[in-house]
C-alpha cells in the first residue's frame, strides 16, 4: 500500500514541475516532450504499479 502512495505522491510532483515548467518557458516543442514523458509515467502507473500480484 505505501508503495502505491509513493507513486502517486511522485507522479503528482512530477506533473506540478512539469506544468510550472511549461507555464514559465512556453515553448510548444517543450510542452509535447513534457507530455510524452507524463503520459508514459500514467501508464506505468496505471498498468505495472496497480496491477494485481
């Protein structure tokens, strides 16, 4: 259970830095790879983290 918060609380810092980064920078191709790299990071979560043992 602590290991599934971890992730969470991770992923979640990782999309508030994420978003602070694009807010304050403001390049399109920037955005894109930043978004690659959250959505790659969601499915991780989603399909290895959550997934029954």
């Amino acid at each position: 259970m602590l290991d599934r918060i971890m992730v969470l609380i991770s992923l979640g810092l990782l999309i508030a830095f994420c978003a602070v980064l694009i807010t304050f920078v403001g390049r399109i191709d920037l955005a894109l790879v930043i978004a690659v790299c959250v959505l790659m990071g969601v499915y991780d979560l989603l399909f290895y983290s959550f997934r029954k043992k």
